[in-house]
C-alpha cells in the first residue's frame, strides 16, 4: 500500500500535471478523437475532391491506369512532378499527388494536394495540408496541424510531446491513486459510481472509475504521441522514424527532378507488386533524381495499419532494382514495437472498433481534465 505521505505528493503531482498542461490535453483529446475518423470524415465532407465514378466496366484503377495518371498530372502546366502519389485503394477513391511547400510562418510544414480522377485524367481540386481554414477542404488538415503542432511549427510540436510526456505520467499516478485494497469488496467499489444525493460525489467516483478503465490507452497515447513529435528523445531506446531518413536523402539531391513517363512508373509498381503479389501499392514517393530511388508503400493483409500499411520498397535506378526491403513482419525488438505505435495511436489495428476506442478515450480525456478540476475548484472553495 502507498503511504499517506506519498500518497498526499503523487495527488498533488497528478493535479499540477492537468493545471499545466490541462489545455493542450483538452485539445489533443478533442483533435483526436475526430482524426480517428479523419479519412471517413474527409470523404464525407469532401466528396466533389475525395470521391469518383468509376466506368462501369472498371473494377479499379489498374497499375497502368495509374502509372499513365501520374505521368499525365506530371506533364501539366502548374503541377509538374509530384514528391509523392498516394493511390486509391478502392475504386471510387480519387488519387492524391502531394507538392512540397516551403513551411508557412508559423513554422508549419505544408504540402500541396492535388486530387486527381485517375480514370478520366482530370484534376478535381486542391488543397495546402498544414493550413487551418474555414473551408470544408481545410477542416482535416486544420484540425491534424492543431493536433500535432498547436498550429505552431516545431515549437508547438515540442510542446505536444512534452504534453504526451505529461498524459503518459499523469495516467500512471491516477492509475497509482486509484489501485484499491488487495480485496473483492475494495475492487468492487473501485468501479463502482455513487451518486449519494451530491454532485460532487457522482463527479469524483466517475472520475476515479473511468480514469481506471482508460488509464492504459491514455499511457499509450501519450509515449506514441511524445515519440511521432520528438522520435530522438528516445535515443538509444527506440530506433527513428524511417520517413525521417528518408526525407532527409531526398531533400539532399541537387539534380532536376525529371518527368517520368508512364512505363517507368509502371515498372516501379510491378516490382513492387512482384515482391509482394498479395499486397496493395498505397503510396509512390518518386524519385528526386535519375539516379534516385522510388519508395513504394505496401498494405499487406495482416498488417495493422490499415490504411496504408507499412512496408517499403526501395527501387534504386542506379541499379535497376530492387535495392531495400522494410517489412513490419519481420521486424523484431524496438523495430517491431515502433511499427505498431502509428496504428495502436490512431485505432486503426483493430479497425472500427480500434477508432471508437481511441475516440471514447479522448472523449474521456476531456472528462477526466475537466471533472478534475472541477473537484479541485470546489474542494479550494470550501476550504476558504
């Protein structure tokens, strides 16, 4: 059992926490818990960008509907070759071209996308993510930009994870606070909610009882957070990012970047496609140079990350082939751990039922933050 004395110092460690860092908590909850469903919402907000018809006689767009797409987009007035293709993954999805920007004056990185109707070769809009609007367009972005970066570039990004840092220490002493006596009884009224004619006590109970509940999620989400933000905190413990490297490479090549035409991309996807014949090609980050490489992204069936999975395939034209496999599966140690961190943060392992989990956990956040201090108000109240 905990002492009073230490009892009495994690409580009023537990409550610093939410009075310091209880607003950026309150938006990361909120934020997220929509950004959960962030590509349902977009394609609901957005359908004139977001959706297309396919031909009748289409049952998707093939790699050589895809390749010619690309090629074509690159060949425009205006657009030019994009950094990166993200490729439908159902038939009636657009294709999204990503631009590089130079960041905004905040600090926030922005990439411009292009929305493109891969069948009829026809451009459908366009949007800056990493900019807030009040366009419908710009809700998603906005909203994902306030999650990460407080709108602020890497200052607020610095600050969302050391505010990840709080949630994932801050969970632990509620967790602490909260464990009762190694008995039935105890543990029965630990989850148990009491109303006892006062709103005070229906607050406090509820707090301490869903705290337990989502305490574990809440621990997750913030040293995943924490980690996306400031993946060198962890040094020595986790390995980086691998989009960190490879933005890196990329950004470093001084040649022109060529306009591919649509055999070349093609050929990309079907060494992509020969290496994993089971897999779906969800994004082509192209070549910076002509002696570059093309990374592609792989969904495999068993993968969490639903949306995009995440094995890479490096295609080096150098050496006409393959030149680097990153596949999940067969990762192990730190490497295996990090793969799952992007999917377990945005719910996306467990499908609908991963996203309504994350989504009542941010939900629960809020209520917890709030109900906190609520109870810290009325209680400083009465003791005046």
């Amino acid at each position: 059992m905990i002492s009073a004395t230490l009892r009495r110092l994690l409580r009023q460690l537990h409550l610093w926490s939410a009075l310091i860092f209880g607003l950026m908590l309150l938006l990361a909850g909120l934020t997220g818990s929509v950004l959960a469903w962030r590509h349902e919402l977009d394609a609901v907000l957005n359908p004139a960008l977001m959706r297309v018809q396919p031909p009748p006689t289409a049952n998707g767009c093939d790699q050589h509907c895809q390749a010619t797409s690309i090629a074509w987009l690159s060949q425009q007035s205006g657009y030019g070759p994009p950094s990166m293709v993200s490729l439908p993954l159902h038939a009636d999805q657009a294709m999204v071209a990503w631009y590089k920007l130079p960041s905004s004056e905040s600090g926030l990185p922005r990439q411009r996308q292009v929305m493109l109707d891969p069948y009829r070769q026809q451009i459908l809009g366009e949007r800056i993510w990493g900019e807030a609007g009040w366009q419908k367009a710009q809700w998603m972005p906005g909203l994902f930009a306030l999650h990460r970066y407080l709108l602020l570039g890497d200052t607020g990004k610095t600050i969302m994870a050391v505010s990840g840092l709080v949630l994932a220490f801050s969970s632990l002493l509620g967790l602490l606070l909260w464990l009762p006596r190694n008995s039935i009884s105890a543990w029965r009224r630990a989850f148990s909610v009491h109303w006892r004619g006062s709103t005070h006590a229906l607050l406090y109970s509820l707090h301490k009882s869903s705290g337990a509940i989502v305490t574990v999620v809440l621990i997750m989400l913030g040293i995943t957070g924490c980690y996306f933000n400031q993946p060198g905190w962890f040094a020595g413990i986790l390995p980086d990012k691998p989009v960190a490297a490879a933005k890196e490479k990329r950004a470093k090549e001084k040649e022109p970047v060529p306009v591919w035409n649509a055999a070349d991309i093609q050929h990309w996807l079907q060494q992509a496609q020969q290496a994993y014949p089971q897999g779906r090609i969800t994004r082509l980050q192209l070549p910076a140079s002509a002696s570059g490489k093309a990374e592609l992204r792989v969904l495999q069936a068993a993968e969490p990350r639903l949306h995009e999975g995440n094995t890479r395939i490096s295609y080096s034209l150098k050496e006409q082939r393959i030149s680097a496999i990153k596949d999940p599966q067969l990762a192990s140690g730190a490497e295996a751990v990090v793969s799952w961190f992007y999917p377990l943060h945005s719910g996306e392992a467990f499908g609908l039922a991963g996203k309504a989990l994350i989504s009542l956990s941010g939900i629960a956040l809020n209520f917890l933050i709030l109900s906190g201090l609520y109870l810290w108000w009325k209680r400083r109240k009465t003791r005046r």
